[in-house]
C-alpha cells in the first residue's frame, strides 16, 4: 500500500509541511526532509521551485526564484533524493508546475518518483481532465498518487469528478487565494469545510492556504483529516534557520 | 480521414465495434428507422470515439434529454432544421453542467447528381461539420452512393462527411478520390448499411477488413494540418488547452461556456461594431504605400491599426473584452502589460464603461515607459508593479494572474494578445479579426480581388497578427508571414525569436512554444520592442509554425529601426518599434513586381519616441 494510504488510515490529525527544494541553501534537501520527520511531522511536500509559480504568494515565489539561482533542477533535486528512503519513513510528495516535468518527460519524471520512493504529485496546473485523458495511466503505473486541489469556488459536481479520479487525499484550499495569502478563518470558510465534510467524499481532505499557526492548524482539522503548512514553514527558515525546524513544529503541534 | 460508424443498435454489437476505435459512433434516434435506437444504455466506450446522436426534426428538448441520457458528444441533424435550430441546440447545451466541450453539430444534406452549394452558406457559422449522403426516399442509409464529383464544386472551408452506401467495394474509388481535390476538406467517411448482417447489427470482420484496407486514407488525419481555428477542446493542433489551477477554473469556464454565445448575440455585435465605428474610429484605412512600393518594387498595402484611437490594434480587443466583461456581470477589470500599449487600451475602455481598472506592469517596464504610465493613470487605471521574477512583462502576467485567483468572483481579467488559456487565443483571435474583415472588402474596392498574395504582421503573443490572417487562414493561395523579434540576434542569447528558440511547454496556461531551459525554466526574452519582449508564442502561431502554414521570419534591433526611419522618410508615417520589425522584411524577402502585400500597421511610434531619439541621435 501507498505510503499516503497508510498513513491516512492512522487514527490522528495529520500535519504536512512543505518547503522549497533547495532552499535556502542548495543541499539543505535532504536535511530538512530528515528534520520534519524526526519532530513529528506526517507527511512532506518537496517544491520543486519553478519561474513562474502562478498560484503562489510572494512568500514562496521568492523561495523559488532563489533556489532557482542557487542551481536548483529536476536533476538535481533526484539525485539529492537518491538514498532518502534509507533515513525516512513518512510519505512524500513532489509538489511543482506541470512544464519542469513535462520537459524532463512525464513518464521518466514517474519512473524516477518511483525509484527514489516519492509517493505522490502535486500538480496545481494540470487540471483534472487533462490528467484523466492523458496521463492517469502513467502515474497509476509507476504507483504515484496525484492530488488535486479544490476551492470554495468549485462546484459540488466537480467535486464529486475528482473524487472520483482521487486516491489519495484532497488537498482543500482554505479560499481563493494564492499561497500565504491570509491569516486565520472565518465563517464564510468554516461553513465552506463543513459543507465538503457533509459530502460524503471517498478521499480524505486535507486543508491547505493559509495556515501558519496552533491555532489556524487546530481550527482546520477540526473539518478536515489534516492541514497543510507552507508559506509559514518557509517564513520561518527564512528568519530563523533550518536549525529551529523543532520550534516551529512543536509551535504548531502544541 | 475519420470514421464513422453509424446506425448502431445492439449492446453487444456496440463493444465490439468499438474495439475497431472508430472516431465516432452513431445512434439514431427516430422512430421511423429500423435502426431507432432504443435501449436504455449506450455500453460504455472508449473515451476518444465520440458518440453521436442522429435525429430528423426532433425538438430540442427531445434532443437534449438523449444528449444528457447517453453523454452525445455530437449531433447529426438530418430533417429541415435550420441553422436556428442549430445555435438554439449549441445554446442548450451550453447550459448544461454536464457539458465538458461545445457539442459538434453535423448537419446533413442530401446530393443526387448535382447540389446547389448556396444551401450551405446559412449553416456556415451554426454547423461545425457538414455531412453529404445520397439522396433517395429515405432520410438516410439509402444504400447507394452518390455522385462524388458534385464535390469539386464545394465552395466551403468547412470539413464534412462523406456518406451514403459506402461499403467494403468502394475502397479503392475512397482512394483515388482521396487524392483528388474534392476530398480536400473530406473530414471523415460515414459508413452503415453496407455493414450489416441486419439494421443495426454490424458485421465486424468486413468492418475490420475495410479499416485496413483503407488504413492509409484513414490515419491520415489531415484536417488537423488543414484547420487552423481552434478545435472543441480548444486545442489548436497539438498547442493550446488550458493549463490552469484549479482556483482559476470556475472564471475559465465561465467565459468558455459563454463567450461564443455572448459574441452572437445581435446585441452584442451592434454594440461592438458601433464602439469600433464611433469611438475607435474604423473602418482603418487601407492604404496604398506607394513610394515603399516602389522602393522594393512590387505592391505594398498598409493597414492602418495605427491611426486607432490610443494608437494601436490593441483596443479592438479591449472593447470586445469589456462589453463580455458587462455581460458576465464583472465590475472589477485587472489586465496586464508590457509597453504599455495594452494597459493604455484597457484603461481607455474601463474609463469609458466606469469600471475599476488595475495594470499590472513589470518594475522595469514601468521606469522605460514612463509616459504610458501616466496615460493610465490620467485614464483612472491603477498600475501596480510586478516585482516579482525578471519584472517584465511575462511576471506582469504572473500578477494579474494572481489577482484574478484572489477575487474569484467580480473580476474579470482582460489579457492582451492571443494567449492564455483557451478561450482566450480565440476570443481576442475573433476580436481582432475584425482587421482582416476590414482587408477583404477595402482590397476588393482597390484591387478587385479579395485576396492578396501576403498577410505580413509582427508577433508579440500575436494578437495583431491574429486577426490580420484569421479570414485568410484557409485560403491557401494566400502566404502568411509571420514576423519576430530576433533582439541583438538569433544566437545572441538577447533575443526573443520563440519560433526559432522556443520548445513546446506550458507558459500562462497554454501549451504552446515557448523559450526556456532543458529544465523547463521559462527564459526571460530581449527585444528593443517591449511588445514583442515575451517568451512565448499564442497557441494558434505555434500551429502555423509547426505545419509551415506561415513563413516566421526573424528581424534584429538594428534592422527594425532602420526600417521604422525609412517608412517615417518614405511615407510620412512614424511607425510602433514593434510594427517596424514587419516592415523591415523587405530587406530580406523579395517579392513579385505584382504581389499584393498586405502589412498590419499594428501602432504608431509616439510612445517610442525616446527609443528613436536615443537610437538615431536625433
Ligand atoms: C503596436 C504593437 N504591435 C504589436 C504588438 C505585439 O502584440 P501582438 O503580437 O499581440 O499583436 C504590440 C504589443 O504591445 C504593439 O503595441
């Protein structure tokens, strides 16, 4: 079984954090991966930093654009990944923009997932139809589960569609909003969560945009199987270093 | 050419002929036919073939109620039903939230030994496909074929059906008239009758027998090299889509579902065709460049986008977009720029309708184009600097892109060239189409010919390009060229000639050519012109690219302001930078003493002026 799937039937709340791929400094990958995990993070979203990052804020359009100067790739990012499963256990996804894995070649980015012990894609641009007709079959193949986002905007119907594509978890965006784009919910979003949470969905929801604190994180698994931390997480290496990965963890646990 | 099986009928019989992988399936649903079909279910059926429902004067809720039962991707309309009819049905079906892609309507007509063609015209627009059967005593499945030579006359574009009584004998006349002219816009063969161990109930192995037969004619897809506009899927060939997060498909799809609909509506034409007359100032002239004619000797025509209120083509799209704006009840218009040419002509609409405005400009575009900062502004725009990545146009993009995925609902974003998500390259495609509208008749008045021998225009996303070849697309005697910006040089590493540098990928939401690294990391481009400065390609001129449909040339700084003076000395028209590289293609392209070339004078040089003085010393 998927590292995802296992994990989801664990009976708690679930935090995930990701960061950004070669930030802040080149080699802090795989440091960091081993760091979240060591404190009691479930689960990790490895950026993998793009020029144009559409749907992100500014806290990680800016980590991006400096892990891009410092000689972030694909290439790169693999092989820094190589022996990672020889030190962590908790499931991990690759979260990036669809052009970096076309180039590298959508089946060769999936079969080299696979080696390395990725378990999952988080595309936010390769909408759900397009992976449907095109590229479900390559990803089912080499055993990868790709999430897909909704928002408060999208429509019951749809919902149900990629429910039905998922098999993993669906990953909730708090509002409409780029990454890190705001601070705490309000009615209008906790009426929102329990609205899908009435949907009877087949995939667990985990809950993303947004949450940067004890209490935000608290509030969304209120309504959700898990939250999501990323602008906030990258915020505080920014300031503070990856040597207070345990400080921020234990900040949003405790 | 594609293939259609129709007249299915059996659950069974269903299945295995899907396994042929036929394009289309037909079910006919009209009680008359000894084939109406009439189980509850369609078998599930592989994806790619697209089911289509054949009807005889049906009503449309009779229609629709069969679409939405068995998921049609498609129509076949074989009775009386006018082209009315069609768009009501196309309407219909828009509305429904079960609808992925705009229905195919195929709309049949009947040809013995001749065909008055004129009876297609009225279907031109409504109709996405015609079919041609035999006529006979029934509505169809007649059993004989008819006279294919009626076809040399086809006087449309439209890619049709070829139908009635086509069997396993007629592979070798599908042959050779696959390779005669007729055949040319011959989109798929239609088979049925000649098929059946009874109506309805297909023979497979003569089926099989038949595909491979034909294999050759059948894989050759051709209409995707021979159609240019963008198909259902919004796809243009291989380029376009829409590659878009999902927090942006709520906005995306409201305007696909709706801006054919909205553009058809006679309301909305009379209110476009009035502020294009009345504000813009069009029809723009045609204009006869006599002493640039002489110059290089053969017939040069400019087509003045230039004398447009604010200065460039630009506003065509403008207009358009605010008016569907209204329509889908957006207050609130973001829009992004590069020169500031587009933020201007958004800002023009915005204050003329009273609509909040906000630009998103690139730090380092701002500082360039100081004046048209302060256009917008005096225009009651706001202009919000992308300091985001390389601060240029292509992060401006990013920004409105941002703002539009943080206000879901009032806003509407006005994109300024052929880019984007789909629908995006064909709704501004259509907007400015009005420029070659324009070319056709002005040409007929001055040289008795619709046609000309070029469509020249420069490329930026290729909005103004665009809409200068769009009627002129499927005419195949007609060149299309297709002008870039080679910046300091193709192998300068300062250039921004997409054709020649870029590889296929994704940029704002299309598939498209685009310049980036081996990693997929999108490259800041380099030209003189800000307008041309992007590093991508609209979707439809990566298609022109890819076929060879247009010849792409590339222009180097140097050559495009030595040809913007000369026009200046030899015209008394001081030309856009941008426009100027078109105009520098006579220096390398020869053409014929009596070619007709028709060039988009996409914008006038005030606002480059500082880039003159400094350029020329003047
Ligand atoms: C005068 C002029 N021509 C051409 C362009 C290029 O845009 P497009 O390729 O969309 O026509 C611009 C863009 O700013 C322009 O201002």
């Amino acid at each position: 079984m998927n590292r995802i799937n296992k994990k989801l039937k664990e009976d708690k709340k679930l935090l995930s954090i990701y960061f950004t791929a070669g930030y802040p400094k080149i080699n802090d990958t795989v440091s960091i991966i081993q760091n979240l995990e060591k404190n009691g993070v479930d689960m990790i979203e490895i950026g993998l930093p793009f020029s144009d990052p559409l749907a992100d804020g500014p806290t990680i359009q800016d980590s991006s654009t400096k892990a891009l100067k410092n000689g972030m790739t694909t290439e790169v990012l693999f092989n820094q990944l190589q022996d990672i499963r020889k030190t962590v256990n908790i499931p991990l996804i690759i979260m990036g923009y669809f052009n970096p894995m076309l180039q590298y070649g959508v089946e060769a980015f999936c079969k080299k997932c696979q080696e390395i012990g990725i378990d999952g894609l988080i595309i936010p641009d390769l909408p759900v139809d397009v992976y449907h007709e095109e590229y479900q079959t390559i990803f089912e193949k080499y055993g990868l589960i790709n999430v897909f986002l909704i928002t408060p905007q999208t429509s019951d119907k749809r919902i149900h569609y990629i429910d039905s594509i998922s098999n993993g978890f669906i990953y909730m965006v708090s509002s409409a909003s780029t990454t890190g784009a705001q601070s705490g919910f309000g009615k209008e979003q906790t009426s929102y969560f329990e609205r899908i949470g009435k949907m009877n969905l087949k995939n667990p929801q985990i809950i993303g945009f947004g949450i940067s604190n004890n209490e935000t994180f608290t509030q969304a698994t209120q309504y959700a199987k898990g939250a999501i931390i990323g602008s906030a997480f990258v915020k505080h290496i920014t300031n503070k270093g990856i040597n207070s990965i345990k400080e921020f963890v234990n900040s949003i646990l405790n | 050419m594609r293939l259609k099986v129709c007249g299915m009928k059996y659950q069974e019989n269903i299945e295995q002929v899907a396994t042929l992988q036929p394009d289309y399936l037909g079910f006919i649903f009209y009680e008359n036919s000894a084939r109406n079909f009439d189980s509850k279910n369609i078998p599930k059926v592989n994806k790619s073939i697209k089911k289509t429902g054949v009807f005889v004067d049906a009503s449309i809720d009779f229609v629709i109620e069969k679409i939405n039962n068995h998921n049609l991707q498609a129509v076949q309309l074989h009775g009386k039903e006018s082209p009315e009819n069609c768009n009501d049905l196309k309407h219909r079906h828009a509305e429904l939230d079960s609808a992925p892609y705009p229905l195919e309507i195929i709309k049949v007509f009947s040809i013995k030994d001749e065909f008055d063609f004129s009876v297609l015209k009225p279907y031109e627009k409504s109709a996405d496909y015609f079919l041609f059967d035999t006529k006979g005593k029934l509505p169809g499945g007649n059993g004989y074929t008819f006279n294919w030579n009626v076809l040399n006359n086809y006087p449309s574009t439209k890619p049709y059906f070829l139908s009635g009584g086509i069997g396993i004998n007629e592979i070798e006349d599908i042959k050779r008239f696959a390779k005669n002219k007729a055949s040319k816009y011959c989109y798929a063969l239609d088979v049925n009758s000649k098929f059946e161990i009874e109506p309805g109930l297909k023979n497979i192995s003569i089926l099989k027998e038949f595909k491979k037969n034909l294999s050759e004619v059948l894989e050759n897809k051709k209409e995707k090299a021979m159609n240019y506009n963008v198909n259902e899927k919004g796809y243009y060939g291989e380029f376009g889509g829409a590659f878009i997060p999902e927090m942006l498909y709520p906005n995306v799809e409201e305007l696909r579902q709706n801006y054919l609909k909205v553009m058809d509506e006679p309301e909305f034409k009379k209110e476009f065709d009035k502020l294009l007359k009345d504000y813009v100032g069009r029809p723009s002239p045609l204009y006869f460049a006599k002493r640039l004619s002489e110059k290089y000797n053969t017939k040069i025509y400019l087509k003045r986008e230039d004398l447009n209120h604010t200065g460039a083509h630009k506003i065509n799209n403008t207009i358009g977009q605010i008016l569907m704006a209204q329509r889908l009840g957006k207050t609130r218009i973001i829009a992004e720029t590069g020169a500031g040419q587009h933020g201007v002509a958004t800002a023009t609409v915005c204050a003329l309708m009273g609509l909040e405005c906000i630009v998103y400009m690139g730090e380092i575009d701002i500082a360039r184009q100081a004046p048209n900062v302060a256009r917008m502004k005096m225009l009651g725009a706001k202009v919000v600097p992308a300091l985001s990545g390389s601060r240029t146009l292509k992060d401006a993009t990013n920004e409105a892109i941002r703002d539009w995925i943080n206000n879901p609902v009032n806003t509407h974003y006005i994109i300024g060239s052929a880019i984007g998500p789909h629908p995006y390259p064909d709704m501004v495609t259509r907007f400015q189409s009005v420029i070659s509208e324009e070319i056709k008749w002005q040409l007929k008045e001055q040289e008795g010919r619709e046609n000309p021998d070029y469509v020249v225009a420069c490329i930026g996303g290729g909005s103004n390009a665009a809409g200068t070849y769009y009627h002129y697309l499927h005419e195949p005697d007609v060149g299309i060229v297709a002008v870039e910006a080679a910046g300091l040089g193709i192998d300068s590493g300062e250039s921004a000639a997409t054709s020649v540098l870029g590889k296929e990928g994704i940029i704002h939401g299309c598939k498209t050519l685009l310049m980036q690294t081996t990693d997929g990391q999108i490259t800041e481009p380099y030209s003189i012109s800000a307008g041309l400065d992007y590093p991508g390609v609209g979707p439809m001129h990566a298609h022109l690219s890819k076929t060879g449909r247009a010849e792409f040339m590339s222009i180097t700084d140097s050559d495009a302001m030595e040809a913007g003076l000369e026009l200046s000395k030899l015209e008394g028209i001081i030309p856009a930078i941008e426009t100027s590289h078109a105009l520098a293609i006579f220096k390398h392209k020869t053409f014929k003493p009596d070619d007709v070339v028709v060039m988009s004078l996409s914008g006038r040089g005030d606002k480059d002026l500082q880039n003159y003085i400094e350029y020329f010393k003047i």
